[in-house]
C-alpha cells in the first residue's frame, strides 16, 4: 500500500525514514503514547482507520492491538506546521500501554524543583 | 547544569542523544507541538520549571519565549514507560506554533478513507 503523493511530499522523516506520531484520546485529551510511522503505516492507517505503527524494535509493520486486543481506532489524523509530526485522535481500546497502564506516561513523575509558574 | 544521575540513567536517547518531549496544555488538554531535549534541556526545565528545548535545526539551546515570548511554564514532566519519550503538562502563554496558531497541530487535516470505528 502507497501513501498518496500529496502527503508523502509534506512529510519530513528522520533519517530512517520515519515520523514521530502522538496517540490522543478523543474524547479525555489522555496523551496515550508516542510511536513511529512510515509511508506505509500511515497509508495503512488512514485507508483502514486503525493506527498502524513501525516497530523500530522488532524492524516490522504494527496493527496497534494485533495481539493484544486493544486497537486504536482513529477520529483524526493531523500533521503539525513543518510536516514532521503526527497527531492522532484514537478511540483506545483498552490499554493504550504493552504494561497495562491506560496510558504509557502513567508510571514515572520528574520531579519541578520549587514553584513552576511565574 | 547537570541532569539528576537516577533520571539521566532512565533515558533512552536518540542516535544524537536527544528525546522526543510532547507538550500538552495542562486544562484544557490540547497537544501543542513536539520538540526535543537533550540532557541539559531537560536539566534546565525541570529546575526552572520552563520548558527549554534542543533546536535540531539551529543546533542551540532554546528556552521556550525567548524571543516569542511565548513561554511554557511547567506543571508536570513524565517519562513514558519505556524511558523514550517525555511528556510536559504546560501553561502556554500565547501561541506554541511559529506560525501564530494556538497549536502547531491546527493547519494540516489528513484524509481518512471511509468510516473510522467498528
């Protein structure tokens, strides 16, 4: 499956070819996980409306809930001023996160030295 | 300044020792943009409590609103699960995108293919 030229130009990918995607829930605004795209998962991913991500781990094509159920399926694909960035408004089926956690930024707080606002 | 050793050790960098940072305003849950940090930049946010960047183009440091004065003040840093990718709930004075939108996510709709849910 191609990517429609149009997008394929506006695209800036890093040198491996592929672009950071943000995973949003829809209707919370939860930010669920950051994953990485090629042309072809996000050829894949707005034909068939379920995100599809590129496993730079296992070097493979990624049907988000293939294996464990919890599919995303997407309300809304954006990509941001200087096409390097996607943004992805999901509807996430279960846990978004491989821990279990709701969202993968559940777990793990960085400390704000003192007062964070003027 | 140097980055806390037990946060530094938690990292998983990019080839070029960076990591991707996704800054969500904290109330009403919009997705602002993404940007990059090394070591140092997220040193200086967590203890400035400022959202200060990598710029991957202008190969500098970049105190988000020096020039703009379009600042992000802090209210919350997390690491995902696996260490790769930072989140920052801010306050966004003005716009976060250059380009005057509120969101660097406003401009550019991808087309989905037919319905989007089961």
């Amino acid at each position: 499956m191609s990517l429609d030229p149009a997008i394929a130009d506006r695209l800036k990918r890093t040198a491996d070819g592929l672009v950071p995607v943000i995973a949003q829930q829809y209707d919370t605004g939860e930010v669920l996980m950051l994953a990485w795209m090629n042309d072809e998962a996000l050829a894949r991913t707005l034909s068939t409306g379920r995100a599809t991500y590129w496993s730079r781990s296992r070097q493979e094509m990624w049907a988000k809930g293939d294996t464990s159920g919890h599919v995303q399926w997407v309300k809304d694909a954006r990509l941001d001023c200087d096409g390097d960035t996607i943004l992805l408004q999901v509807d996430q089926v279960g846990a978004a996160c491989h821990t279990g956690d709701r969202t993968c930024f559940d777990a793990a707080v960085l400390p704000l030295a003192g007062g964070t606002s003027a």
